[in-house]
C-alpha cells in the first residue's frame, strides 16, 4: 500500500470581535484610527454593517472562524438592555459567531440569566421581563468560562473548544479577567470564583495539545492599552494588565484574542522561548474585525505563519438584511420609550464640577438620596454610586428637557437601591476601600461620589488606612460610632468593585430601581448640582 502524502500546510482565517456592549445600532460619530499611513476618522460600527463585514471578509475563505473575547453583552444601549440583551445575542448569532469567552458584564445580571442566554427560553432570572418581543433561542454560538469554577472545580461553561480545518486542529480557550467578581455584583456570581488567567491558560493548553491540537489560540478578555487608543496595525506603546498574563503563558499559546479596555491593536511579542506570539484587540462596539491569517501545519504540529490586521467596519459595507431586521425591530419596538421626556434639567451637566466628582455622577447620588431619605423608604442621610456606574455623560436638550433614553443610557444596569446603616467609623473604612496599597496610592476600581451635602478629602501620600483625611456631613464631622442610614444600588451593597465594607453593613430598607428614582427625581425639574464634594489634597504640602 502507497504511503500517506504528508499533510499539506492549512491556511486558515479567525475572525475576531471583543466589547461589542449590545451596541446594535448603527453610531453617528465619527471614531477616529491609525493606519498605516496616518490618521482617519470615519463612522463605524452597527451589526448589520458588522454582519456585512465578516461575511465578506470570509468570501473565498473555506476555513474561517469567528471567535470573540468578552463583553457582548452588559452595559448595552436601550435598544438592547431594555430586553435584556436578547437582540444583541439574536444579531451575534444571525452573523455567524462560533465562540466567544465570557467576560465581566456577561455576569452582570447573574449566572442564572446568563446561562439563560446560552441556552434560551423565557424563565425570567432578573427585575425585567424576558422574552417581551417574541421567543429567545438563546446564542448560536458558544460561550467558554475556563476560569469560572464552582466549588468542586467545575468550570461554568467549557472551558475549551476544538475546530478541525481541512486535518488541521485549532484548540480555543475561553477565559476572563480574574478580577470580573470585584467588577459585577457578588451575589450574582455567588458560588463561583475567578481563577488566575495564566495559570488556567497553561494547564487548558496542556489538555488541548494532548489530545492532539496543531495550534491553541487564547480569548481573554483582558487587555492593554495603547496611544493612539485605535489602530489598524500597530501596537504603540502597549502597556496594561495584559501583560504579566502574557509573561507567564506557556508559548504553545501563539495567538492571544483579547478585551476590556476596548482598544484596537495588532501587536507581534516574544514568548518565554524566543518565537513570536501575537497579541490582538478589535477595540469596542462592533467597529473594527480583527481579520487574523493563521497557517497550521499539521505534519509539524506546529503554526508556520500568522498575521492580523483590524479592519474597520465603515458603512460602505452594505447591510446584511437578516440582521438589519433584527435591529429594525428592537429599534422601533423602543423609539417611542427612549423618546419620552422624563423631566427636565436647567444649566449644564458638563459644567466643571470644582472636585473629582462630576455633576452627572452627583446628578445620581442626589436621586438615590431624594429617593430613599423620607420616613418609609429608610430615612437616609448620604447616598453613593460608583464612578464606574456612571455610563456615560449627555446634556439636556435647549429647554431643559431629558429623555428616557438618556436615562437608561447613563444607568443601564437594572439595579435597585439598599438603604444601610453604618457608622461613621465604617465610613472611612469604606472610603480607604477606593485606594491601591501602593505608594502614592491609585484609585482601584471606581471613585465614590456621594450626595449633596456629603463631601470628603483624601490624601494618596499617606499610609494605607491613613488617606482619608477629612469627612463632613452638612459642615459637620462625621461621628466615628454615630449609626448613619446610607443608599447605594445593590452592586456596591454586596461588595462590588471591591467595597466590601458595604456588604458587611445592615440593610435597613429598599429603595425601588435606581433608573426610576433618577426619572422621579427630575420629573419636576432640578438644576444641575454643583461639584466639590470630593477633594485630592497633600497634608503636608499644597493642596
């Protein structure tokens, strides 16, 4: 019998998207991005733009895959997040998405409601109703959560996938940042924990070439940054959490998808042995594809060449017409609701604040306040939110006037409001929560803005535990053992983004949606606050 002709090289294309938040619609504004041969702007984005892109990017390309790292969910426009992020899943999954890695915001409405949009169906796991347009399949594509582990150690999702192209076995890990449980609410992701990236990586790495990969690719959402924040091809000045991952991966790992920091990059690194690993980033919104040729050669068992490049999703690109009617349809469903005036606003929401604090965010811990200090909904006296919960910024129209759009736009989330009662001495404690342990200390994760009438001065020389330097309430001192009756939505309540003090307080009352008591506290009409309320000095310097 002839022997076996050797297994030819196999060329094959990965397609790849990161943060796409929902963002179903079409962007108005322009994004600008580095190519090669200078600066462009252009407006990009949309996932029937998106949807028109890959599939001409996978025209003559008989082995493709279309891969993502995170965050394709969370966070979304009204058009999405108003039903749950269904359309966003339904759009992913008409254009063609194979795998995709979880990443934080996929946890933000719970496990529960998150394993409800891999499988489907209509069971509600959340505050809003699911399936309010028309049924839900669920994805079409898989989710991978190799470092979400229960407590026996089994992973919420599989952690891995293998795709065979023409003899050649491609093995995609699916993992997010070991941090995602100080990101969405611990009582969402209850039972479950983070596990490191790299050491997970190695180990799934370990199993997939084992059982007989040619080539393993990572999807992590995790990322780096890079100025300009947008390139086509280039990787200027790459820095970020990515890259102590990235030291301690074991080279067999010569292809990294990544997310979160919604860059664009295309960045060719050393692994630990001398050869070339590549490092990509498809920035956010469906604006970019990461287009990624990868040759595998399957005799050798080994990746003989691998490029990439971002290409940006302009509008030239046409519309694929099965998912413009996706996005036709949730569009319209919520143009009457995002249109309706909630209230209105007088002066500028853009307005220099005079502190850290910015009047958009004090704009919410006023509602939050105004919501919950009467005598049955919890007699409050200070209200926070976090910086990170502050979406995004809008000013009100000529008159004043603001839309339920802009609403939901800024606090997405479907979170509720806890009144608890803590100590002044608890307080601080709290407020030292927002600082690195380094020297001179960093915000951590998100700055706390608080109500009117609520300010603090904090010190990021000083020792840890020594930083906040000055709390008053109404121009008093706040009281070590004094009990004080505090709002916050329930992320921060259970000790998201890292503010575990929170979830240690005794929650005393319940104080409805945060969305509608921003809505009720401008139906009247407010002006916009003033800033101030939180302050960075040097004890022994100038301010």
């Amino acid at each position: 019998m002839e022997p076996l002709a050797p297994a030819a090289p196999v060329a094959v294309q990965i397609l790849a998207l990161n943060d796409f938040h929902g963002t179903i619609e079409a962007p108005t504004g322009a994004v600008a991005y580095a190519t090669p041969s200078g600066m462009e702007q252009a407006p990009l984005g949309g996932a029937a733009r998106l949807a028109a892109t890959l599939a001409r990017l996978r025209e003559g390309q008989s082995h493709t895959v279309t891969v993502a790292a995170g965050d394709l969910i969370g966070a979304s426009p009204l058009a999405s997040a108003y039903f749950l992020d269904e359309p966003a899943i339904a759009a992913l999954s008409a254009m063609g998405l194979d795998i995709a890695a979880v990443g934080n915001h996929e946890f933000d409405r719970g496990t529960a409601e998150l394993r409800r949009v891999q499988e489907g169906g209509c069971e509600a796991h959340t505050a809003r109703q699911p399936c309010a347009l028309e049924p839900f399949a669920g994805a079409g594509f898989d989710y991978l959560a190799g470092n979400v582990l229960d407590e026996e150690g089994r992973s919420f999702f599989p952690g891995t996938a293998v795709h065979d192209f023409g003899g050649a076995r491609i093995g995609f890990i699916g993992l997010t940042l070991k941090e995602t449980a100080e990101l969405v609410s611990p009582a969402g992701t209850a039972g479950y924990r983070f596990a490191d990236e790299a050491g997970t990586a190695n180990a799934l790495a370990a199993e997939l070439r084992a059982a007989g990969a040619d080539a393993v690719v990572l999807l992590i959402h995790q990322g780096g940054s890079v100025e300009p924040y947008f390139n086509l091809a280039a990787c200027p000045g790459l820095s970020g959490d990515i890259l102590p991952i990235l030291d301690r991966l074991d080279p067999a790992i010569g292809l990294v998808v990544s997310g979160h920091t919604h860059a664009a990059y295309v960045c060719e690194l050393d692994a630990a042995d001398g050869s070339k690993r590549l490092l990509t980033s498809a920035g956010r919104y469906g604006s970019f594809v990461t287009r990624i040729a990868m040759t595998v050669d399957p005799q050798r068992d080994r990746v003989v060449s691998l490029k990439a490049e971002n290409v940006p999703v302009r509008a030239e690109a046409g519309e694929d017409p099965a998912v413009a009617a996706i996005v036709e349809r949730y569009v319209g469903a919520t143009a009457p609701i995002a249109a309706r005036v909630a209230g209105r606003i007088e002066g500028s929401l853009e307005a220099p604040g005079g502190g850290l604090d910015t009047p958009v965010g004090n704009l919410i811990a006023d509602a939050q306040l105004a919501a919950t200090r009467g005598p049955q909904a919890g007699r409050a006296e200070i209200s926070f939110i976090n910086s990170g919960g502050v979406r995004t910024r809008f000013q009100p129209g000529a008159d004043g006037s603001v839309t339920y759009g802009q609403l939901f736009a800024l606090q997405p989330f479907g979170n509720t409001l806890v009144v608890l009662e803590m100590t002044g001495r608890e307080i601080g404690q709290l407020l030292e929560q927002q600082f690195t342990g380094s020297q001179p200390a960093e915000i951590r994760q998100s700055l706390l803005i608080p109500s009117e009438g609520f300010s603090f001065a904090f010190d990021r020389t000083r020792a840890p535990g020594e930083r906040i330097v000055a709390m008053t309430l109404h121009g008093q001192a706040i009281e070590p053992e004094r009990r004080y009756r505090v709002t916050v939505n329930n992320f921060l309540a259970s000790g998201g983004d890292g503010f575990t003090v929170f979830a240690e307080a005794r929650p005393v009352a319940e104080g409805g949606a945060d969305i509608d008591a921003l809505e009720a506290y401008i139906a009247g009409g407010v002006t916009a606050p003033a800033g101030g309320r939180v302050s960075e000095v040097t004890i022994d310097g100038a301010d």
